[in-house]
C-alpha cells in the first residue's frame, strides 16, 4: 500500500472539484467557444466603437487606418474577430432554440455541427476576400 | 499477500476528509467486475476503515455514486473494464459536497437545495375528495414522465460545474424536480415555486453545458426541465405574475 | 422576506428576457453586419465610398442604433455572469459598474454611429 500525496486544495464546505475529465462532451466545449468568445468581444466592443469613430471623424487618418488594416498581421486579428463574432452569435443562436424551441436528443449533436459549419464558413469567406 | 500469478488492478482511493490524499491499493482484478466490487474488497481485504456507502449493488438506489476517473458514477453500473484508463483506477468522493470521510459526502445540502426550490408536493385536496384525473397523454404529464424518475443520487448535481463556480445554485437535480411540481396539475404551489427558482443561483445560472444530462445515470435530462423553468418564469415576469 | 424573494425573482427573470431578447436582435444583426462587411471588404471599398453609401438612406443609421443598443443591453448582462462565476465578484457595487460599461457601449457606440452615418 503506498501513499500519494494529491494535491487536492479541496475546500472543507464546498467539497471537491471537476477537472478535464469530466469536460469533454461537445456541449461543454460549446460553453467554452462561447464564453471566451463573448468575454474576447465584449473587451474589442468599446475599442472598436472609439477608434471607428476617431478614424472616420478625421478623414485624413481613415484611409492611413485602412492602409494599417491590410497587414497581415492585422488581417489575421480581423479574421479571428470575425470568427468569435460568427461563433458566438451561432452558438447563442443554439442556446435560443434549445431554451425556446425544445431540447430534442436527436438533433443535439447537428445543431452544434451547423453552428459550428456556419462559423468557420464565414470567417473563411472572410479571410478569402480580406 | 496477493498472488503474482493473478491479473492486479491498481486503485487510487480518497482517504480522509478534505484535507485527505489518494491512496493507492493493489486488488486482484476479475472479469465483469464493478467499480464496488473493488471498493468493497478494499474494505473486506485491505483495509476495514475505509468508509463507504452502497444498498441495493444492482442500479437502482444511486446510494453508491462516486467519481470514478473523474467523472460521477453509479460504481455498482461501472465495469473496471470500460472505465479503468490503462490498468489504473481513481476512486474518490462525489464532487461538490462536503466530505464527511473518505468516499462518504454530506448530502445536506443537497437536499436542503431541493427543498429551497420547493421541491415537495403541495397538496390542494383532502382525502374526503375525488382522485384527480390526469391524461396520460396530456402535454404537462408527458413532461412530467421524462423527469420523475430521479431518485436524488446527486450525480448530476457533482457533474454540474455552476455547482463547483456559484456555491448558492440550487443545481440540475433540485430544478428537475421543481419542473416535475410545475407541470403537476394536482399542486397548489403555484407562483410560490416560480420565485423559488428564479435567481441569480436559480434556474437562470443554468449555461447548458449539459453534464447533468451526460452522466445522469436513468438518462433524464435537466438541461430541458431547467429550459422548461426559465421558459415559465419568463412568461410569467412578462405578464406581471411573479 | 417574502418582498425580498420576489424582488429578487423578477429581477433575474426581467435578466434573463433582456439577454435572450437582446441576443435575437444582435443575432439578426450581426447577420447583416457580417454579411456587410464581406461585401466591403470583397469590392474593395474605400472610407470615402462606405462614409457615402451609410449617409445615402436613414436605414443605416437606424440599423447601427439598434445594434449599439442591443449590444449595451447584451454585453454587460454577459459579462455579470462571467466576472461572478470566474472571479467570484458580484454585489451592488459590481452592478453599478456594469451599467456604466452599458452607458459606455451605448455612449461610443451612438457617437460612432453619428460620426458614420450622420
């Protein structure tokens, strides 16, 4: 008989905690893709709104900002947006039908593969025209 | 002293209360055999202080939930075979419940959650009146057939992480059974149970992130039941009824 | 006690309305924004063009408000939950500054908009 030393930090009240292992069905890495998601676009919201609005008041920066834009670096970082922005919105969409429409086991599965289709979709339609 | 010629299994075990550890045993290894079948030689063979709970042994109580590699499980329905990753076992208490020793919880609080979301029958007739007449077909009892089954082995409830993140969330099991009470035409709890359930712990706190549903050992799902509640709720803000 | 409760109650259920509500009015306006932005981007559009073509028609401006708002809605009623279940923080105090970032949002957005689309 041995002994392991488990580094628990377990809490007397609250008792112990999941990890990994008992993360891994596709809905729970839906609630991943849209939490951090939606926690990556409510910080870009109030940057976005600012410099938009800063870029278009003084013409002459504007065209200087779009020339920023177009390197790929930044194309990179807008196709990214692009993509949280789709899957947030794809996934919310999800949520809507199984709190609105019903929770049906059969097509569980489907519809986080469509919101997941339509996600990548968009952002690669696009990385493809930026 | 265990026989080289026979196939061993090793077992980590949680040991102690929460500031317990794992501790590892060898135990010979059978075919068809259950996670209970290696806790229980454990405490029979081994060690006659390990403290754990089990009734029935067939599937049926849910007294012997734990987490078994991580995950919650019914130990007398889990074959070492299907879940042992490799030839290594990690038994431990069930998550988010106080531990009172070694693979023994307090259920307390789950049960006082249930009943903070008033999940008890609120009669309105006496014995001096009819049955009632309940359709078997009707909308509301059909919702109630997919939810009733729970007997309350908290599975769920140590599988949901808003119980691990919102200590205060009433948790899958609890709303289950006040979905189960709402749809019941027989109770007279009405709005009462609305409020209950509607709170930032309530079933709002509810992400959908469906691990009640996964692991839920008689396959019921509180992902919908907890849908069905903040459907209600919501109709019932709207019309100025909570 | 009882006032308490059903404070309490109505308030997370009006939540919970505003951000599934708020949500399938972005979720219509993202489409269009996305779809608007691909457009753009796909023909090239100069700052000049995009200012002209959002000043043309009454319909974009009032498209933009409605998104600003539904997000200013949205976002802070999202984050409540995060900064709670992640960071543990929650109370009157957190609250109050939630509604400013929801003031902010409707704030910066609203002047975007204006500076936009007239």
């Amino acid at each position: 008989m041995n002994r392991d030393v488990a580094h628990q930090g377990v809490n007397s009240f609250r008792g112990r905690r999941n990890d990994a292992r008992a993360r891994t069905h596709p809905a729970y890495w839906a609630f991943i893709v849209h939490r951090v998601s939606g926690i990556g676009l409510a910080l870009f919201l109030p940057i976005h709104f600012v410099v938009l609005a800063q870029a278009i008041a003084h013409p002459a920066t504007l065209n200087a900002f779009l020339d920023w834009t177009r390197q790929p670096a930044v194309k990179l970082a807008e196709t990214l947006l692009v993509l949280a922005l789709v899957a947030h919105t794809a996934g919310g969409v999800r949520l809507l039908f199984i709190e609105f429409v019903g929770w049906r086991a059969d097509w569980q599965k489907t519809a986080l593969s469509l919101a997941a289709a339509v996600a990548l979709g968009c952002a690669l339609l696009f990385a493809l025209a930026a | 002293m265990i026989d080289n010629r026979e196939p061993t299994l090793a077992v980590r075990i949680w040991r102690g209360d929460a500031h317990g550890r794992f501790e590892r045993y060898d135990v010979p290894r059978h075919p068809s055999q259950t996670v209970l079948d290696v806790v229980s030689h454990v405490q029979q063979h081994v060690d006659p202080t390990l403290a754990y709970r089990f009734a029935c042994r067939v599937g049926m109580c849910g007294s012997c939930a734990m987490t078994v590699n991580g995950k919650a499980r019914w130990t007398c329905r889990t074959h070492v075979d299907a879940v042992a990753a490799g030839e290594m076992l990690e038994v431990a208490p069930l998550n988010h419940l106080p531990i009172v020793r070694d693979l023994v919880v307090d259920m307390a609080p789950f049960f006082d959650k249930w009943a903070a979301a008033h999940g008890a029958f609120a009669p309105t007739t006496t014995r001096h009146d009819d049955f009632a007449r309940v359709a078997p077909s009707s909308a509301q009892r059909r919702a109630i057939d997919a939810t009733i089954e729970c007997i309350g082995c908290a599975v769920c409830y140590s599988s949901c992480d808003v119980v691990g993140w919102k200590p205060a969330y009433l948790g899958p099991a609890a709303l289950n059974r006040a979905w189960t009470l709402v749809n019941d035409v027989r109770d007279g709890e009405g709005v009462a149970r609305l409020r209950a359930v509607s709170a930032d712990d309530g079933c709002q706190a509810c992400h959908t992130h469906q691990s009640c549903t996964e692991r839920c050992p008689k396959h019921l799902s509180p992902t919908a039941a907890i849908a069905g509640l903040k459907r209600r709720v919501a109709i019932a803000a709207i019309k100025g009824e909570l | 006690m009882r006032e308490t409760i059903a404070t309490n109650a109505r308030a997370a259920a009006w939540r919970f309305v505003l951000q599934r509500g708020s949500a399938a009015v972005l979720a219509l306006c993202v489409v269009v924004h996305v779809a608007t932005m691909i457009y753009a981007v796909r023909h090239g559009l100069t700052a000049d063009a995009i200012v002209a073509r959002m000043h043309a028609t009454a319909a974009w401006p009032t498209f933009y408000l409605v998104f600003v708002a539904a997000a200013a809605v949205h976002a802070p009623l999202g984050v409540r939950t995060v900064v709670d279940e992640w960071l543990g923080l929650r109370g009157r105090a957190v609250d109050a500054a939630l509604v400013c970032f929801a003031f902010l949002l409707l704030g910066a957005g609203s002047y975007a908009v204006h500076v936009l689309a007239g």
